[in-house]
C-alpha cells in the first residue's frame, strides 16, 4: 500500500499502521542519524588531535630550521676564521715603522752591492778536494779504449 491511499481511506486501522509504520521510520532515521553524529563527532575529534600534531610538527621544523641556520652561520665563521684571507695591513705608526726598515735595509743592500762590485775578483787557488792515494798501493795502469 502507498501512502496515498492510505491517506484518502478512513479506515482506522489502517491509519494506525501506517503511523506506526512511519513513527518506526523515524525512530530508524534518527538513530542513524544519532550514529553519523557520533561518527562525525568522533572524526572531528581525531582531526583535531592531528591538528595539534601538525602545529607541534610545525613548531620542531621551525625550531630546527632555526637550529640549521645557526650552525650553518657557526660554519661559515668557522671556515672564514680558518680559511680566509687574513688581515696583515699594517695601520698608523706600524706602517710608518716598516717603511723605515724597508729603507734601512735597501741601502744596506746597495752599500753591500757597491763593496762588491767595487773588490777586484783574484781567483783562488785550487784546493785539492781530497787527499792522496798513500804511495804504499800498488798502482796498476790500464790503457784507454
């Protein structure tokens, strides 16, 4: 039977089923609905569990990356003070002071230059580079090829 001629009949019994029929419907819709709002209820709840798991994630990347980039710039530092160029200007009086050793000792090496150059070279004598063969050997002369 469908509703609609359920509906236009005046049977009593009739109408009594078809409201128990339909009281049963709704009780039926609203436990399952009832059970799709615990369900929802229940999903929410992990999705903000995870939410917060996200943010704590987040928060330790960040802390990290931060942590990174320190040691990178420790790194970096560290090379530099090994590895690059090191500073051996000299500045104010340390300069002036080496400009007058440099003096100092480029005319010391002109006037060392200058007796040099000026002593007549004798040639010396040679020197034998070892001693002799004590006269006691035997000497054996062997001709050339």
């Amino acid at each position: 039977m469908d509703i609609d001629s359920l509906l236009t009949s005046q049977d009593p019994d009739d109408l009594r089923s078809l409201a128990l029929k339909l009281l049963a419907d709704l009780e039926q819709k609203t436990s399952a609905l009832e059970q799709q709002t615990q369900k929802n209820r229940a999903q929410e709840a992990v999705a903000s569990t995870l939410r917060s798991d996200l943010e704590q994630q987040t928060q330790k990347n960040q802390a990290l990356a931060q942590y990174i980039q320190q040691l990178e710039e420790a790194l970096k530092n560290a090379r530099r003070w090994r590895f690059g160029r090191k500073s051996e200007a000299f500045q104010g009086e340390q300069r002036g002071l080496f400009d007058e050793d440099i003096e100092s000792d480029a005319a010391d090496i002109e006037q060392q230059h200058e007796t040099l150059l000026t002593e007549p070279k004798t040639p010396k004598p040679a020197v034998p580079k070892r001693r002799p063969l004590p006269p006691e050997l035997p000497r054996q002369d062997r001709p050339c090829k």
